[in-house]
C-alpha cells in the first residue's frame, strides 16, 4: 500500500512514544522506507537503536549530526509525507507558530509533502484553549489530525488524549497518501456504520454492547484508501480518516435517520454497527433513584434498520452485514443473510480469545450469494476490512 513512498516518522516526548515504535513497523511492513525523527524528549521514553533496528534507515536525533549538510530539508524536500506519533502539546504548538528549534519541526517547516499529526497527551492538557487553538490552526494549514483516542493515560488517569491506534494511523497514512490515486472503489458512495449503540435508562444510565467500532472504522478506513466516497456514522470514539464524511450517533434511532438519510444513495452499506435490538421503552428524563427501588424497565424492538435497507434496496446496491455469534458463526451469518434479504454477512465468533470485541484483531468468515464462504484471520481488522471489500468488488464485478 506504501510501495516506495518515503515516510518521515517524526517520534516527541511522551508516553505513547512506544506505541510509535508500532506504527514505525506497520509503515515499513505496507511497504514505506521510513526515517525516524526521534526529538530530545522522545529519547527519554524510547532509545534511538529500538527506532533504527525496525525502519528503514538509523534514527536521527539532531540536526547536527548525520550524513548531510542539511538534514532538516534533506529529510523534508525528498519525504512523500511527515507523520508525527505521538505529537505533544509542545510540537503542537512549536509548528503552529514555526518555531524551528530542532530537526523535526525544521523538518516539518522544510516539507512540502502531507503531515500527519497523532496528538495524545493528558484531557486537562487536550481540553486548553492554547492546545486547541494551535491544533485548528494546523487543521486549517492542512495538517491531517488523527485522534486522539479515549482511554487510558499515563499515571493511571483515563480520558480523552490517548494517541490513536498505530493500525489507525497508520490508515490514516494509507488514506492521505493514495487521495488522488485510482482504487478499485474510485468513486463508489459506500456508507459504514459502526459501533455499538447506546440506549438511555435514565438521565446518566444506559444499555450498551461491547462493541468497539474498530472493525466498522477499519472499513471505513480502507475504502477511502480505495478511492470510494465514504460516509461513517459511527457510535465509536476513534478517530477516521480526514477524507471520510463522519457522522457521529448515540443511539439506535439517532442511527437509523442518519442511515435512512443516506442509505438510498449509497452504492455499497457496510452495517458493521452493533445496533441495539432492544431499547427501555420509556427512559426516565431524571436519575433514577436507588431508594425508589429496582426500576421497572419495559424494553421494545428496535427497528432492524439492515432488513429495512434489504427491503428497499436500489437496482446494483451492495448490502453488507455483519453477524456477531457464540461458536461458529457460519449458521448464524448463513440464517441472517437470508433474513436480511442482503449480499454478504460477516460472521465472527465473538465467544473465542484474544479477537473481536475491543481487539485490533478478528477472526471471521464471509458469507455471501450460492453458498460462498471465505475464512479470513486471525488479522489485523484492516486486513479483515480489505477482505470485505474485495468480495464487494468481486459482487460489483458480477452486477
Ligand atoms: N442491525 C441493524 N439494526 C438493528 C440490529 C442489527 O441494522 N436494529 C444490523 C447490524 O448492524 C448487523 C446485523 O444487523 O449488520 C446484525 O444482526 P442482528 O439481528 O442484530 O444480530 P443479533 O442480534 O446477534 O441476531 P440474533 O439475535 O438473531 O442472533
């Protein structure tokens, strides 16, 4: 995917900086030659040799030393892009004014080629109206902002500010480097839904799945790589290429008019989305209190907005679903394709270890039209993503 195309990976100090040690190896594995920009802080967390052992080339670290006279435009004029992960509030800020005072910033100041920049630091941090005005100045410039993510921080916190997943990252490089390339999706509207949707009890309760919307965004991901035109409505907190159109949802309804508002033009709905099939009948508009005693909760059906789609679906539409069963899942994906009336079902045993739910990674089998089953994994879920996609090629070529 990154065949030949040269990716500065600018590494600033903090503590996701060994999670860049990550997104170093996925650059060079899709085939990028990759020259890691280690700042002084950065060294502090990760050393130097890890960087050189997996990129292409050793590791820099100043501006002073090196092959070259000049590193900094060396570095910046020959890169196809710059992507910075983690990036602190301080690289934030230092290229947001140009403030040139070490090789990366002077390397970011010296290119002409796509950044991309993964910010994680602390919520408190995130949250600063220095912070987020530096980071829309950069947005403004073109700079493509990945995440940040919620989850867990350094020092035990949790919140907003965790650097995005290296896989999704690593998308993101995929997306802003191919933008202008024909794919085999060049064009195509596809609509992605994704995440697990939530559904109010009361004023602060609500009935969720485990859903992590990782799969759903790996698809979204690899079709805008592919050239489509994508939509993402998603239930999830994570981050999507700058290139999709995102819409972000609550609830089993909220979805259902976001996907009836755009499913008709789509030419291709991935329902990866773990909609809700029950919702509390009547959520209480205040707290539910605990002296009130257990709650009388009545919950009714919610619409199955993927039969519905199957129902009225355009001439040359691709509909995909998803099946999430305990076991094998090929009877449960077979039976849903039926029901859906729809062209492919991805089924996944959600009861097996390590894949799945909130994993990076999936295990799953595609049904789809004259009994045809196609195992893909254990894999990355972009890898599962790309799967999906080609048999929706493979269906469009036959249309
Ligand atoms: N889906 C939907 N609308 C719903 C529920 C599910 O569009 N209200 C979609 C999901 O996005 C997914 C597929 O349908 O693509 C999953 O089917 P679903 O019937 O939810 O699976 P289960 O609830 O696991 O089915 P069952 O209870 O029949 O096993």
């Amino acid at each position: 995917m990154l065949h030949g195309r040269r990716v500065v990976l600018g590494v600033t100090g903090g503590i996701a900086a060994y999670k860049a040690v990550e997104v170093c190896r996925r650059l060079v594995d899709a085939g990028a030659f990759v020259s890691p920009v280690l700042s002084a802080t950065a060294v502090r967390f990760v050393g130097p040799a890890t960087f050189s052992a997996v990129a292409s080339e050793p590791a820099r670290t100043s501006l002073w030393e090196g092959p070259e006279a000049s590193p900094h435009t060396a570095l910046g004029q020959r890169a196809d892009l710059v992507v910075v992960a983690p990036a602190t509030a301080r690289l934030l800020a230092a290229y947001a004014i140009g403030m040139a005072d070490d090789l990366l910033i002077t390397t970011l100041l010296a290119t002409r080629a796509p950044v991309v920049v993964c910010p994680a630091m602390h919520t408190e941090m995130w949250e600063q109206a220095a912070v987020r005005a530096n980071v829309e100045t950069l947005r403004q410039r073109g700079v493509v902002v990945v995440g940040p993510d919620a989850g867990h921080l350094a020092g035990g916190d949790s919140g907003l500010g965790r650097m995005a997943d290296p896989a999704d990252i690593v998308a993101a490089c995929v997306s802003v480097l191919s933008a202008g390339e024909p794919g085999d999706l060049d064009g195509v509207r596809v609509l992605v839904t994704a995440g697990g949707t939530r559904e109010p009890l009361d004023a602060v309760r609500f009935l969720a799945n485990r859903s992590s919307g990782k799969q759903g965004h790996a698809v979204a991901a690899e079709a805008a790589a592919r050239g489509a035109r994508v939509t993402l409505i998603t239930a999830a907190d994570l981050a999507a290429p700058a290139s999709v159109e995102r819409v972000d949802v609550e609830t089993a309804a909220d979805m259902e008019h976001a996907v009836a508002r755009r499913g008709v033009s789509a030419d291709v709905v991935v329902m990866a989305a773990a909609v809700a099939d029950f919702r509390p009948k009547a959520a209480a508009p205040t707290k539910l209190r605990t002296a009130d005693g257990v709650p009388d909760v009545v919950l009714e059906p919610t619409t199955d907005i993927l039969a519905c789609l199957g129902e009225h679906r355009r001439p040359g539409q691709v509909l995909v679903g998803f099946a999430a069963e305990i076991g094998d899942p090929r009877p449960g994906a077979q039976e849903k394709l039926r029901r859906k009336g729809v062209d492919l079902v991805v089924g996944n045993d959600v009861s097996a270890p390590g894949v799945g739910f909130g994993h990076d990674t999936n295990t799953v089998v595609i049904v789809g039209p004259d009994g045809m089953e196609l195992n893909v994994g254990p894999a990355d879920k972009r890898v599962i993503a790309r799967a999906v996609l080609d048999a929706v090629v493979d269906l469009r070529s036959t249309m």
